[in-house]
C-alpha cells in the first residue's frame, strides 16, 4: 500500500475496488464523469453535452478531502458530491443501457432522443 489519493472516473463500478487493491480505500475518491466528449483526432476534441463531475467516496461519506478536490476540478467543471456514489453509478449504468439504441440504428447519440418516432 502507498500513501498517493487516487481519483477514479472510469464508468461503471469496479474501478474503485479494483484501485482498493493497490491503495488503501481510505484513500480512494470515486467520481462518475456527467458531460461528454468525442475524440476525432490528436488535439481535436468535440464537446459532446454539458454535465457535473459527481465526487465522492468510495468508502463513506463526503468529507474534507473530496470538498478539497471538489474544489480544485470546480475551477473548470461544475462539480457536485455526494454521500452516495456507489449508488449514482449503479444508476448510471442503468442509464447508459440507452447508449445501444444509436449504435443499433447507426445514428449519432442526439438523434434517438430528438425523434418522437425513434
């Protein structure tokens, strides 16, 4: 075990055991990542939807170092926390169920949902 904070940002829910495994839990910040981005090519990045980076802990509540690290990303994203973040990823998941829906009908993520039809 080291004494280094790791933040995880990995959707779904085994990035924070799996870094448990190496740091202790106590150290380990879990985040789920709200917005979006499409890489198209080196240094070209197309910004997909706006959202919050979601922080917490992986272990327990929100306390004074995931209010420090809130704080440090709020510079230039919006940020929330929250004392239940293994369950907001669980939902996320749930969520993200819809992600086949374009690729099965070869369209882009925004056309589904703006098509009453669809």
């Amino acid at each position: 075990m080291c004494d280094t904070w790791i933040l995880t940002s990995q959707n779904g829910i085994q990035a924070d055991r799996i870094t448990s495994c190496y740091v202790d839990k106590q150290r380990v910040l879990s985040s789920i990542v709200m917005f979006g981005a499409t890489y198209l090519e080196p240094g070209k990045v197309v910004h997909n939807f706006e959202g919050s980076w979601i922080l917490g802990r992986f272990s327990g509540p929100v306390d004074e170092k995931v209010s420090e690290v809130a704080a440090v990303l709020s510079t230039a994203f919006p940020v929330v926390t929250s004392d239940r973040i293994q369950g907001m990823k669980y939902l996320k998941i749930f969520v993200n169920a819809n992600n086949c829906i374009p690729a099965i009908l070869g369209v882009s993520m925004q056309e589904p949902f703006d098509d009453p039809k669809i």
